[in-house]
C-alpha cells in the first residue's frame, strides 16, 4: 500500500489486530486466507474469494473522501 503520511497508533493498531487474527486462522488449522477487517469486525478470507477481483472505488464517493482527508492528501477533484 502507498501511504501519504506516517503511521499512526491507529495503523499500529490495525496491524496487531490482523496479526493476532491471521496467527488465530492458523492455529485453527486455516491455510491459503488472509486476515481482513470487513464492516468492522474481523475476518479470514479465502485467497480465492480475494484474488483476481478488482475494487472499484467511486472518486466522489464517501469511501474515498474520507481516505483524502484522513491521509491528509489535497483534494485535486474540487
């Protein structure tokens, strides 16, 4: 991931998080997943449900402002 500004408490957060989760997967016998957060709570994905899909992200949409404004990015589109 390209990232516009430092990390923060709340990425170091995030990535404990999805450690401890992806080490739970593999404990419980889990292989070929990764570890995700999906509407807020945590979650294995099976590689083949996340491999060769692509996530398209609406410019104008509410998803994307609030990644410009929490990355501390200009917005060029206004």
């Amino acid at each position: 991931m390209v990232r516009a500004t430092p990390a923060n408490a709340a990425d170091n957060i995030l990535c404990l998080q999805l450690a401890h989760d992806s080490v739970h997967g593999a404990f419980a016998g889990f292989s070929n997943f990764m570890a995700g957060r999906v509407n807020g709570k945590s979650v294995l994905i099976p590689l083949d449900a996340a491999v060769g899909k692509r996530n398209c992200i609406a410019p104008g949409g509410n998803f994307w402002q609030q990644l410009v404004f929490s990355t501390g990015q200009p917005n060029w589109g206004q």
